[in-house]
C-alpha cells in the first residue's frame, strides 16, 4: 500500500457540486463488477482539489462513452500495454479486471502481465496486434511511428478510431504518471478484483482460457 502524497478530499470536505461525481466512484463493485474506468475513487479524491478540472477529464471519458468508435477490448489492450510499459500497478489493477471482462483471454492478461507479448504473435489477431503495437510504440517512442506501420492501422481503422485510440492512450499515460508521482494507492474492491484475476493467471499459468 502505497501513502499518497497529498491530502485525499473525502466526499464529505468536496464542494457539493461532486456529489454525484463521488456516488458513481463509490459503486466500485455491484454484484461483483466493476465499473467503467472513469471513476476511480482515489483519483476523484486527488482531482477534487480542483473541481472544474475534474468535471472535464470525466467530461472527455463521457464523450467517449457517448459515441464509441473501437471495441472496448481492444481499447483496454492497449491502456494495459501502456500500464505495464510505465509500470503502473494503480492502472494495472484497474484495467486487468476491466480487460478480462471485455473478452481478454487469461492467456493473454497472463503475457501482458509478464511483459512478453512480444514473444507470444500466435495470442493475437491481426488488429490486436496492430493496437499492441500502436500502444506500445507511443508510449515508448512516438516520434518513431512511420508511414508505412500508419498504412497498416488504417486497413483496421478509419481517421476516426484512430484518433480515438491515440487520445486514449496518450491519457493513459498522462495518469501513468499522475498515479505514480501522487503514490495513488488501488482502492480496495479493484485490488481484489484484481487478485482473482491473478489467482487465475497462476492457477492456468497461461493456458487459453
């Protein structure tokens, strides 16, 4: 458990204005799901500090949520790809679940995990492929993305999706960081949320499942 770095501003100490900002964070399991991956307590209670900052960051995930362009399991590929590039533990707790849930086999979270999807090209389809790839290469190297590997997304995607995808993943980054430099700690019902999943990523060590 990690100790954040700032002070936490708990439902009751938030302007009355994040009322239903903190209600929707609060639901962090309902009848055993968890939720979408806009609300996650402990950075609503980070980002309460400033208020209309708040409100807009979940206003850009609501806008996705209003007109999705890319299926939710290849947008939670690459925010993993992302997460285990920056190593952050708060955004891979969050998004395994989330991932496993969206039809990510547990061969697949299991290679994500060990940081060998590389290693293993027979795991994923084409597309998939392409989106490991695209998330990867932005968040190591951006500047190094060519023309040609572009050529290739858009036999997947149109301008659209592709914009979409890249905001993604660039935020997914940006709180990479955020998490990681304020010492966020995985609120309680992901980080067990989280632990079956690794239970079953140890119980079929990789198996296709």
């Amino acid at each position: 458990m990690q100790n954040p770095r700032i002070r936490m501003i708990e439902r009751h100490q938030a302007p009355a204005e994040l009322a239903a900002i903190y209600d929707r964070a609060d639901y962090a399991m309902i009848d055993g799901q968890v939720p979408g991956p806009t609300l996650f307590g402990n950075q609503i209670r980070a980002l309460a500090h400033h208020p209309e900052l708040l409100k807009a960051l979940i206003g850009v995930y609501e806008a996705f949520a209003a007109s999705p362009t890319v299926e939710r399991k290849l947008v939670e590929l690459g925010v993993l790809i992302c997460s285990r590039v920056n190593a952050c533990d708060y955004c891979l707790q969050h998004h395994t679940p989330l991932a496993r849930a969206s039809g990510l086999s547990v061969a697949q979270l299991n290679c994500i995990e060990a940081g060998n999807w590389g290693d293993r090209r027979d795991l994923w389809t084409e597309q998939e492929w392409l989106v490991i790839q695209y998330a990867e290469a932005m968040t190591r190297e951006p500047y190094k993305i060519t023309d040609k590997f572009f050529a290739e997304l858009h036999r997947f995607f149109d301008d659209r999706q592709i914009v979409d995808m890249t905001v993604r993943f660039a935020l997914c980054s940006a709180w990479n960081k955020f998490n990681d430099a304020l010492g966020l700690d995985t609120e309680s019902a992901f980080g067990h949320a989280y632990a079956e999943i690794r239970a079953d990523l140890q119980k079929y060590g990789g198996r296709p499942h």
